[in-house]
C-alpha cells in the first residue's frame, strides 16, 4: 500500500453529477494503482440508484442552497467536529484531498483536523467571488494549509487567481470511465424510431435546457423526425415541461433521473448531443462520456466548453442563448456524413486522452511530486 487517502466533498453519489462522478473514479483507479481510498462525504436520499463503496463515510445530511446559478448541497450536522476529528485522528489519512471550495462545513473541518499532506481540486467556474473577498483573511488560513491545488482548467482556477494571486496550482482535467463509455454500445430499445437529440444534466438555467427545449421547433422544420430526449432531474422539471410547445410535445422525451449503469446507453441512442450551457462551466464532463461512446457533441461557446472542444475537430461551438444558432448546428451535423464522422473520430481521441487511467496516474504523480518537495523543504504538514 502507497498510503492512505481520504476524498472529501459536500457532493457524492446517489447525488448525480460531474463531481460525484470524478471523486468516485479517482477512488477506483488510485486503488488500483496501490493506494487506500476513502470517501468522506453526506447523507444523501433518492439521487440515482448507487450502493455504497465499503470505503464511504457518512455524516450529516445535505442542505441545498442556491450558489453560482445552481443548487448545491451543503452538509450540516452538530456532529460534524467531533466526527471528523475521530476520523482523522483514528485513520491518520496520509493524504487530505478536498473537493469543490474551501468552504463551509466539511470542506474546511476536515482541513482543521489533517494530519497528512492537504490537497484541492476546483471543479467549477465560479463568477461571483464576494464571499471569497468578504472572508478572504479567514480563508486564507485554511489555503495555507493546502499542500497542492489542482483545477480541471484554467477556467476553474480563474476566480481563484482573482483572490489569490500567488497561489501555485497544476491542471488535471477531468477523466472518463472508458470501461463504461464506449462506442459498441447498444441503443435503448424504446428509443428506436427518431433521430434522437440528447441532453444530459440538472434541469436547471445555466445548463441552458431552455434553448435546447426552443431550437426543436426549427431542428423539425429540416428534420422532421428528430426528437430531444432529456435525461436528469430537479425542482424545475416542471417548469422545463411546461414551456415545450403543444405541437410538438410527442417530439421531447423527459426521461428524469437514471442509473449511472444504463446512462452510456443513452449516449449510444442519440444522433446528437447537446449541452447549451449558459457559463459558470470549467470543463464538461457530459462533453467527455458522448465522445467516449462515439456520439457528436453541439455545445456553447462558453469559457470551459471552450478549453475541450476544438470546433469542427471534436464537436461544434454555437453561441450562448442562442437557440437558432445551436438548431443550425445540430442540423448541420444530422446532415453532413462526412462532418459527423469526422467529430466522431476527434471526440474518440479527445476521450482517450482522458481515460481515467491516465488522469488517476497525473494526481499520483502531483501527490507524490507536492510530497517530495515538502520532505525537502523541510516543511512537513501544516497546522492552523
């Protein structure tokens, strides 16, 4: 065993998403690459359907609250102090790896109570950062005890650097499971029959569902049997169906929440992707899991969208909340062969460059390169 590392975040399965995603692959694949993984997270009810790891903690239950045009949970207990400081001081974790924001409660307890070598990965682009500059020099103690930061892009790190101009960090994109994501996949049965448009994610409005719901009425009008299948689930799902027009409500497919198991298939269904997100997005994962199963991708140019999609080469770009603009490119590629294999083949590549294999070995390597450097700068960990 190469040591002990504890995943610790606000965000887990059954909880659906590009985080819950990531922390659980990291955890697989650096246990296969000898280390000890845990994941110390909340308590989450519904979410898809997910069993426990033997190697997941629990404490708390999440509260949601309303944070960067999205809702987040947050765990809140009274135990979470003395939890985490039994945990801590009973595992004595060789690495600390938080995830998200050093923010409020598990985030930063957790940091308090290390006693091994602190890390952080930034998941998001965040456009407002007055929490960070209201609390910065309080902050700041708790960035003070992080050995190493990790930020799946530029985009991610961007507000950091904004607050925090000196700190050192190094870009680890995002990865894909290659095992389930693949291009032999069957299509799902009961979506056999149309020319499927995809979109994955929480209903809500920075993943900008609302265009991809407002570009069908053009899409039909060149494609007459295309259909926008929509797979995820929230409060607002509701209003999302409301707003799809009478005359064509037989051509958008509401699937709601599914099993990460059966979720590649949709991808190996669809004729399309699309993510239409509106900004405050650092990387895409979604982009990632429908190159791996050999699916085109339509997405807005937005800042991280931008940083994985080369346009015409892996995917194409439309403007942000611009439904005719992504119509026009969804069109374009039901209807150009040759542009829809050549996505085909550069989202396979840009997937394979991002295999969980890989991206696993590049924070094995930062750990034990942050760890190296410590030892010799005699600096040890840190204490607040």
């Amino acid at each position: 065993m190469k040591g002990k590392v504890l995943l610790v975040s606000d965000v887990y399965y059954p909880y659906p998403g590009g985080i819950s995603e990531h922390i659980h692959q990291l955890a697989r694949h650096l246990r296969r690459l000898g280390w000890e993984t845990y994941i110390l997270t909340t308590n989450f009810k519904g979410g898809v359907t997910f069993e426990d790891p033997p190697y997941v903690f629990r404490v708390g239950f999440p509260v949601k609250i309303l944070f960067n045009g999205s809702i987040a949970p947050v765990a809140v207990s009274f135990r979470i102090n003395s939890y985490v400081k039994r945990l801590m001081n009973r595992m004595r974790f060789d690495v600390v790896h938080i995830h998200g924001q050093v923010a409020p409660v598990l985030p930063m307890v957790s940091l308090k109570f290390s006693t091994g070598y602190n890390f952080i990965t930034f998941h998001a682009a965040h456009k407002k950062k007055f929490l960070y500059k209201l609390f910065k020099p309080y902050v700041r103690d708790y960035f003070n005890r992080l050995h190493g930061r990790i930020a799946v892009s530029r985009a991610a790190i961007k507000p950091i650097l904004e607050i925090f101009p000196d700190v050192e960090y190094r870009i680890i994109p995002n990865g894909v499971d290659l095992e389930r994501f693949r291009p032999d996949l069957k299509p799902l049965p009961h979506l056999r029959g149309y020319r499927n448009i995809l979109f994955v994610g929480r209903p809500e409005p920075r993943k900008g569902l609302k265009f991809a719901i407002l570009s069908m009425p053009h899409i039909l009008r060149e494609i007459p049997d295309a259909r926008l299948v929509v797979v995820g689930d929230g409060p607002l799902l509701g209003w999302y169906k409301s707003m799809v027009p009478d005359r064509i409500k037989d051509r958008v497919l509401f699937e709601g929440k599914v099993s990460s198991s059966v979720l590649p298939r949709y991808y190996s269904s669809a004729d399309v992707f699309v993510s239409p997100a509106t900004g405050s997005e650092s990387f895409g994962l979604v982009l990632l899991e429908a190159m791996a199963t050999g699916t085109p991708v339509v997405a807005a140019r937005n800042e991280g969208y931008s940083l994985v999609i080369k346009d015409g080469f892996n995917g194409l770009l439309c403007n942000v909340e611009d439904e005719i603009d992504l119509a026009n490119k969804v069109i374009r590629v039901m209807k150009d062969r040759d542009l829809r294999e050549r996505l085909i083949r550069g989202g396979l590549e840009t997937a394979r460059r991002h295999g969980w294999d890989r991206i696993a070995a590049e924070v094995e390597e930062y750990y034990l390169d942050v760890m190296r450097r410590s030892r010799l700068e005699g600096g040890g960990v840190r204490t607040l």
